[in-house]
C-alpha cells in the first residue's frame, strides 16, 4: 500500500500511517498464513505417503544401510534445494531484467534522480517486465516437470524397486519441511528488515 502512494504521488504524512497500518497488518497476515500452508502441505504430504507405503506392501521396512538406498536417500534430500534453486535462479534474472530498466530509465531521463521532479517514471514498463519474467522464467527451468521426474526415475533406474522410492520420498519430505520452514524465516526477516 505505501508503494502504490508513493507511485500515485500521494505519500502524505497520514496517508504513510495509514499505509504503514497496512504493511503490519499484511506482513503479520503473511507469516500466519505461511505457517499454515507449510503446515497442510507437510500433512498432506505424510498422507500420500502413508497411502504409497499401505499401497506398495512395505510391510518389513526400508534398509538404509544398502549403498543404492543409501545413494537415493542423499539424491532425495537434495531435491527440495535444486528445486528452489531452479526458482531463485529465474527470480534472480528477472531481478536483473529490472535493474537494467531502472537503469535505461535514469539514463533516458535524469531528471528522474531530482527530488522535487513531478515526472513519473515509467512503471508500466516495469510492470510489464515482472509479470513477462514471472511466467518466462518457470517454464525453462520447468520445475513441475523436474519434480514429477525424480519421482519417477528411482523407480526405473533401480528396476522399480520400491524401497529406494521410499527412501527418496521419505528423505524428501523431511528435507522439503525443513526447507520451508527455513526458507519461511528467513524470508520474513528480509521482508522486514
């Protein structure tokens, strides 16, 4: 809300301390509802997973102590990070896609740099930028198609033997939690630094 004052020109004092109501309000509505998308999502997948193990038979346990298990529990952990990896990756290209405009835009029209300057700059443009990025950038990478796939490929790599897919969905879970929760914080604390 304070940005979208300040862009229509309209950063007054009591307009700031409403926007800034705003921002606390939306910042603490943020991390609530983090918590509890991270939270249904760790139980949703508990749950679909206790249906693959009732459904595969796993009846007498997972040893982790054979090298190939063992190998696919460390290539399910590392999943959750390459995935959010892949993302970071396009948000850091459409981040620089950005500066470049920003900076076109002081180039073309320095005034812009002036405090008391009454011409905006081009924000459509940026608009326009950012919401190219969001939906080129995911479709390189193609993370859905990335996950789905490693899913799959323990079961074929080790001829459909379902304790190195166990091994890389349960690890992967774990580590995709934790990943979130992490992830989660640490981003709140950016957000509001």
């Amino acid at each position: 809300a304070g940005g979208i004052s300040e862009m229509a020109l309209q950063d007054y004092p009591e307009v700031s301390e409403k926007t800034d109501a705003l921002d606390a309000a939306g910042n603490t509505t943020a991390a609530i509802g983090k918590g509890f998308a991270i939270g249904s999502a760790a139980l949703v997948s508990l749950a679909l997973y206790g249906t693959f193990a009732v459904r595969i038979g796993i009846r007498n346990g997972v040893n982790i102590l054979s090298p190939v298990t063992f190998a696919f529990l460390l290539i399910g952990s590392n999943l959750p990070y390459w995935f959010s990896a892949l993302t970071m990756k396009s948000v850091g290209t459409a981040a620089m896609q950005m500066v470049m405009e920003v900076e076109r835009q002081f180039r073309e029209q320095p005034q812009l740099l002036n405090e008391g300057t009454t011409l905006p700059p081009d924000y459509t443009r940026c608009v326009d930028i950012s919401t190219k990025a969001a939906l080129k950038e995911m479709v390189p990478s193609r993370p859905p198609l990335v996950m789905g796939a490693t899913r799959m490929i323990p079961g074929i790599v080790s001829f459909f033997n379902v304790a190195r897919e166990a091994g890389v969905l349960t690890v992967g879970l774990v580590s995709g939690v934790q990943l979130a929760v992490s992830m989660s914080n640490t981003g709140g604390a950016w957000d509001n630094a």
